[in-house]
C-alpha cells in the first residue's frame, strides 16, 4: 500500500522563499524588542545614577547651605549675600505688584581684588530700638530744607581697620506728584509719598558702591542699616569723602535722583569717631547746585551749509571746562543734536559718551538733509539746530550739562552771528567756539 504524507492544503504548494517569511519576520521583532529593552534599561541605570548623587537639577534636591565668610578680625562668620537691587527686578506694566521687602539679617558682601589692600564690605539691617538715639540727633525736625535731611552716623574701628557707616533716616523727602527738573526732584512739592532709597560709596576710589533696601510710600524712610568698609587706616581715610545719593524709585522708567550728600571726611575730627559712633545730619542738596557754581562750559562746532546738496554739515570737535558731575571731578559727556524745521524736530544725532573727562574730544562729523521748496529750492529759512550736552550715569537718568541753540527765535549773540555767517557763506567750514546755557 503506498505511503501517503498528511497535507492540511493539498491544493496549495509552497516556494522555499515563501517558507522563510514567517522566521525572517520573528528574528526582526525579537531584535526590535531587545534594543528596546536595552535603552530603556540605559535610561533607569542613568536616572539612578543621577539620584544617588543628588543632581542639582532635580527639583527635589535640598538647597546648598551658603558657605561662611569670615571677617579679617577673626569674628565669628556671618553668612553674607548680596542685597537685591532696587532696580534690578522690574515688573512689566499691568503685572501684580509684590508685597514690600522685608529687612534680612545680613545682605549684602563685597570684595575689591584690585584694591592695594584688601577690602571688604559687609552689610546689616538693624531692627529699630526702642531707645534709639535718632530723636536726639541735633537735627531741626520742622525744618529739613528744599530736598529733606540726612541722618547717618560713623565709627572707625582701628583693630579692624574697619569704618562703619549707619544709613539712619531721612526726612522731609520731597513727594511725587511735583515737577521733575533733567531727571531729579529738585521741583518736587511734597504733595504726596515717595519710594526712596539711599547709594552710598567711598571717594575717591568710586570702587565700592552699596545701596539700602527701598522704603514704600513714605517722605520719612527709616533705615537703619549699617555698611562695614574693612582695610582702612586713619590716614587713608583723611583724603576720602562719602558720597550719598538719594533716589526715588521707579518700577517702570529710570530712578529719579532727589539729591546728594557729600561728607569729606577730612573737615572732621577723625579721633572722635574711632571706637564711638557719631550722628551726623547733613541737609540734601540738589545735583544742579554745582553746575550752577562751576559754570556749563563751552562747546566748538563747525557748520557748512551746500545749497546744490541740500545738506547742513554739522562737526563737533570739542568742549571745554566742563563743571564737575561728579564728586570725583571728571563726568561722562556726550551731544544731542536736532534738527528743527519750523518748529518741529525733523531729525536727531548723538555723539559717544568720553568717560571720565572735562574736555572732551568728539571730532564727529553729521549730515543733515534740509526739505527743499518746489520752486525755490533749499534754504536755511525756518531751519533750526538744538544741542544739548549731557553727563551719561548707568543708573539714574543722565543730567543735561547745558543747552545750545543755532538758528531759530532764540538764537541771539555770538550764536545768531555765527549762524548768519554760514547762510551767507555756503560751502564753507566755520567753526566757533560757544557757551551753553541752562
């Protein structure tokens, strides 16, 4: 009887290509599943790996410990950390505004690396005392002046080579609400309540900058912080000043300055202040005061008007004796020019800020396009320059020098001679020197 083979589809005969399909197929899934499973276990091995060293990036991580700076003395360390800038953190218009700051224990440190000697600043809020001696300060409570007063005190500390400035108070702050003159308070009429905060630092090194916490709502800040200067000696300190400046806060344009203070410490008797505080209340002055004694000094231009061209060459080459802007004696100049045409300002150029400097020199050449008239062609008629020199500060708002104006209504003297002599002289270089006014 012949030996037949079971065959579940007799009809239906299959190619050796077509048998292998099924197991080329289950070889590539089982490769596909181990990779799989190869990364996925790369990625808990690595995962664990970051845990167990406590990455910093995770959000579960407990916050580092700050380390301990020790004073030069040897005292015992006090953790030191900068204080936030009243400046620095400004919310966008409409957004929440935050809760007023609340005093920390120490919050500001500092050190010069290229300081001779080495210098440190430390920084702490005090907690006003009951039995404080800020009442007792010989200070005129009705009368504070234009601007307010300032009330701080000093102690030297000679085992440390330490000077303790204590920023107290002020009082009688001028409110907002008043006019606002080149970026200060000096118009203000107390109408209502300020934001005021104090800059203080030492001259005339200007390498240590510190600042107080912001006082919300208020005309009479109280403070009471001290700021610790280490590395000094009693000699040093004979040819230093502290220069206080007093601002008011702004959430959403530059701080404006209500005024400054400034206490040389060489017109004191040093030896009553080491090792004892003394209270001093000086009255605030404005910023203008010392352009007004000093002069605005003076400024060399040069015109040239070409007709066939329609242009007006302004050249700026240099400016002289300066009033000093800062209490170091130099400021930081640059130029403002506008063109005018009938009134209106058509156009505006500006010079580099010079640091640190009286007598600038720009020699920075700018060309104005003048409107012609159909018919007439270009002239200088209703044609109008305005320069303004001004002292650049990164932080408050930069303070007008003094003013200038050739052409127009309000040109007269030797500005109305010289713009004169370059309409009548086209294409031609005329340079003259010119003092600026308020």
């Amino acid at each position: 009887m012949p030996n037949h083979l079971f065959d579940p589809n007799p009809g239906v005969k299959l190619t050796p290509l077509e048998s292998m399909v099924p197991v080329v197929a289950g070889l590539t899934t089982a490769i596909v599943l181990a990779m799989m499973t190869c990364y996925c276990a790369r990625r808990i091995r690595l995962r664990n790996r970051k845990t167990n060293g406590h990455d910093a990036s995770l959000q579960f991580q407990p916050p580092r410990r700050p380390t301990a700076v020790r004073s030069p003395s040897g005292a015992p360390p006090h953790y030191l950390k900068k204080s936030p800038s009243p400046t620095g953190n400004k919310l966008p218009p409409g957004a929440p505004q935050s809760p007023p700051e609340q005093p920390t224990q120490v919050r500001y440190a500092e050190e010069c690396e290229t300081s001779p000697l080495p210098r440190m600043i430390a920084h702490e809020t005090r907690a006003p005392e009951p039995d404080s001696p800020i009442g007792n300060i010989n200070c005129d409570v009705s009368e504070h002046g234009r601007l307010g007063t300032l009330v701080f005190k000093l102690r030297f500390l000679p085992e440390k080579g330490a000077l303790v400035v204590s920023v107290v108070r002020c009082r009688g702050l001028p409110g907002k609400g008043g006019t606002v003159n080149n970026g200060d308070l000096t118009g203000a009429k107390n109408t209502g309540n300020t934001d005021p905060y104090v800059k203080l630092q030492l001259l005339p090194e200007k390498q240590h900058k510190v600042k107080t916490r912001v006082v919300r709502n208020t005309c009479s800040p109280v403070y009471d912080e001290d700021f610790t200067f280490y590395g000094l000696s009693l000699n040093e300190l004979s040819a230093m000043s502290l220069h206080f400046v007093v601002l008011s806060f702004d959430r959403y344009s530059r701080d404006d300055v209500i005024g400054e203070v400034i206490c040389p410490l060489s017109n004191m008797e040093l030896n009553q202040i080491e090792n004892q505080q003394v209270a001093f209340c000086k009255e605030i002055q404005p910023r203008s005061l010392k352009i007004r004694a000093q002069g605005r000094g003076e400024l060399l231009i040069s015109l040239c008007w070409q007709p066939a061209a329609a242009r007006l060459t302004v050249v700026l080459l240099k400016a002289r004796n300066l009033p000093r802007m800062d209490v170091t004696g130099l400021a930081d100049p640059y130029v403002k020019i506008y063109l005018l045409y009938n009134g209106q300002r058509i156009a505006k150029k500006k010079t580099h800020v010079k640091k640190r400097t009286l007598s600038p020199v720009f020699n920075e050449s700018f060309a104005f396009d003048i409107p012609t008239t159909e018919g007439v062609g270009a002239t200088l008629d209703g044609v109008a320059l305005e320069l303004m020199l001004l002292d650049w500060d990164r932080v408050t708002k930069n303070e007008v020098i003094g003013r200038l104006d050739l052409g127009g209504s309000r040109c007269t003297g030797t500005t109305l001679n010289h713009w004169n002599e370059v309409c009548n002289s086209p294409r031609r270089q005329i340079a003259e020197w010119h003092k600026l006014v308020e």
